[in-house]
C-alpha cells in the first residue's frame, strides 16, 4: 500500500506544480481556436483533476478495507497515464523538438559505440583491399562474443590521443562523441584507424630482410601474404575546397570551402602500365602529381622494398622476436609502403579495439572528405568517374586465406 501510496503522492505533486501552466495552454489553444487540440487537452485535464480530489478518498476506503487494493493501483496507474498524456501533449513545439533531437543523439551514441558504426577512409594505407574514400561499416557488436582473429580488418582508436582526463564532461565528449567543438571547449577524440590482424595474443612476431624483401615470421614460420599491395605508389598533392577566394567582402571563407592544394600528400596505389586518366583505383591528375625537383619525375615509392622510420633511421621491417601478451595484438596494413603500424610503435593493445571492418558501403574518389562538394565541382563526371559504383556494398573478404601457409 505505501508503494501506491508513494507513486500517487508524486503524480499528484507534479500535477499540482503544472496546473496553472496546463490551464494556460488550454485558454490559449481555445483563443487561438485550435479545436482538437483543445478538446483533447480539456478532457485530460477535467480526468486529471478529477482523479487528484477523489483518489485520496480511495486511500482512506483502502485502510478501512471498504476498497480492493487492485482497484486503487489500477486508478493509480490511469491518473500517471493520464498526467503523462497531458504534459506531453502540452509540451511547447521547441522543448519537443529539443527532446526529440537530444533522444536521437543519445541513441546515435549508443550505436555509434557498441553496435557498428561509419567510417570514411582518409589515408591509402590498405590498398588495393581499402582505398581513399571507402565509406567502411564497422561492426562493433561482434568483439562483445568473440575476440579480432589473423585477417581481419580491425578499426581502433589512435592510441597516440591525449584525453582531457582533467575535465570529465570533455573526456566523456572525445570518448564517446568525438568531433570538435572549440566554442563550448568540446575536444576532438582519438582518430579512428583500421588496419589488418598479423598475429594474435600469444604468438611470436618477427619480421626480416631476405633477399632484399622484408618478409614476416609467426611462431616461427614464414606469413604467407597475397594481400600486400604489389603495386608502386605515387605521391600527389590534391586540390580540395569550392572558392578560390579566401574571403567575400568583410567575410572570411572558412578554410574547408577554400580552393587550394590539399596540405596532406596522399601516396596511392598506381599502375605504371596504364596512363593516368586510365588507372585501376584513382583518378590521377598530372597537375596534381608530385614530382623530383631534379629529374622531373613523379616520385614513387617501390613495393616490397624495406622502410625506414626517418625520425630514427631505423629499418621498421626489422623487428622481434616478440612474444604478444595477453592482450596485444601485431596489426599492419596492405600499402606497407605506406603504413604507419605496429612496425613503427609496437602491439596494439585490446583496449583501443572497438571494431571489425565488414564491408565498403559506399565509395567516391576525389580530394575532398564530403562527396558532396565533388559533386558541386564535378556534376556531370561525379557520376560516371568520381563514384566507384563497383565497390558498394563490398565486402572486406573472409580471412581463412590468409593464415600461415608452410
């Protein structure tokens, strides 16, 4: 009885606290002759009222046992019913809107971290399997039953990302929101990269030079590896941005919609055997390569030739024997030319993996992050060359035929 009690006392206060504004709404909805909205609300309300002055009297037949307790609960439940029905209905269009917005990005939020989630591919690193612009569908439900395996494409945070551990509202925003908002001090979170699974928690890794070509060991037997990209790769420096202006009177044009060389060089797959407007991945600008200052050449950068970490000299494709804890994982990427990976700073740890790579959902070439300004630039041709109608919907591959081969 005290539980029904207890539920009919705040109904009751929270009706008593919003009467006057119910009223309000119903007197300006008839002024304003919004007929079924009035209707509805009045008959509400009259229902509402009713049940705050009679319901006490309930409670009393209650405890003289003149009144079933069932019969209470039920008219205790239609008075939440009906107080809820009411306040609903007499919310303001903004705060609906507003709650309705809010609702949306807590669910967006949800799924964006714990079910699957959109990712657009900004670097060439797992080509010819994942190029620039692949919009990816990374599956994050599955590593909830099962833990990433030899293969696979796995999508993690950059462990290199500094999180405001400082401000909790900030850190909780880079985590699990993720885009900037400098205005509210709202940080960017942790890069999203995806990069293929060599060896797992447990296995031995070492990687070395034979013959000139680095070649990667696992538990002691040579990685089979089809999937490495056997094409050389060119450097080009693409155009983004619409205006090529950088402001329109006393305005500023925001430096993403500015037309000018892309400050990141992209390094992508090319095929020496075809011209540039006839390339297998990429459409290939002439303007938009770059070239040796001395010989005029494109520069490239020849496959299964060792790399080296510039910052320290050192050969990256030399590394190991290295046995994987528990909870470390060896990951590369197909363009090793063009990889930076594990060669580089060691296993990833499990922590920072939230994802398998499934498969491509969409697909557009060009130099811009939104495929809508290549449309702007490129009406017509967006269509027929900037789209890869081929890749949607592709999936990244099952991984059986990629494990050790003797």
């Amino acid at each position: 009885m005290s539980n029904i009690k207890n539920t009919f006392e705040k109904i009751l206060n929270k009706f008593t606290s919003k009467k006057e504004h119910f009223k309000h709404v119903i007197d300006r909805w008839k002024a304003k002759n919004k007929t079924d909205d009035y209707t509805k609300a009045i008959k509400l309300f009259t229902e509402a009222e009713k049940y705050s002055l009679e319901l006490p009297n309930d409670f009393i037949e209650l405890k003289n046992k003149t009144l079933e307790i069932s019969t209470v609960s039920k008219r205790v439940k239609d008075f939440k019913n009906i107080y809820k029905e009411l306040n609903e209905l007499t919310k303001s269009q903004i705060r609906q809107w507003c709650e309705a917005i809010i609702i949306a990005l807590i669910l967006a939020a949800i799924l964006r971290n714990f079910l699957f989630g959109l990712y657009h591919v900004p670097s060439g690193s797992a080509e010819p399997q994942i190029l620039i612009g692949d919009r990816i569908w990374g599956n994050k439900f599955i590593y909830f039953f099962t833990k990433p395996k030899v293969g696979e494409f796995v999508i993690f945070d950059n462990p290199a990302c500094k999180y405001d551990t400082s401000n909790k509202i900030n850190y909780l925003w880079q985590r699990y929101v993720g885009f900037s908002i400098p205005f509210l001090g709202l940080s960017a979170g942790p890069e999203n990269i995806v990069k293929r699974v060599l060896a797992i928690p447990g296995d031995t890794i070492e990687g070395k030079i034979e013959d000139g070509h680095p070649v990667v060991y696992r538990n002691g037997v040579k990685v089979n590896e089809p999937y490495i990209n056997k094409f050389p790769l060119i450097c080009i420096n693409r155009y983004k941005g619409l205006i090529s202006t950088q402001n329109i009177g006393p305005f500023n044009i925001p430096s993403f919609l500015q037309y000018n060389i892309n400050e990141q060089m992209h390094v992508v797959t090319y095929d020496p055997s075809k011209d540039f407007d006839k390339q297998l991945y990429y459409n290939i600008n002439p303007e938009e390569i770059v070239r040796d200052k001395i010989t005029g050449k494109p520069i490239l950068l020849e496959p299964f030739t060792p790399t080296q970490d510039y910052t320290t000299g050192r050969c990256v494709d030399i590394f190991g024997p290295l046995k994987l804890e528990a909870s470390q994982y060896w990951v590369v990427n197909d363009s090793r030319k063009n990889s930076y990976d594990s060669r580089f700073w060691g296993p990833l740890e499990e922590k920072y993996i939230h994802g398998r790579a499934s498969f491509i959902i969409y697909s557009t070439d060009g130099g811009e992050s939104c495929w809508l300004f290549e449309l702007i630039k490129h009406p017509i041709d967006f269509w027929f060359k900037y789209i890869r109608w081929n890749r949607f919907f592709k999936g990244l591959g099952k991984y059986n035929n990629y494990i050790n081969k003797k």
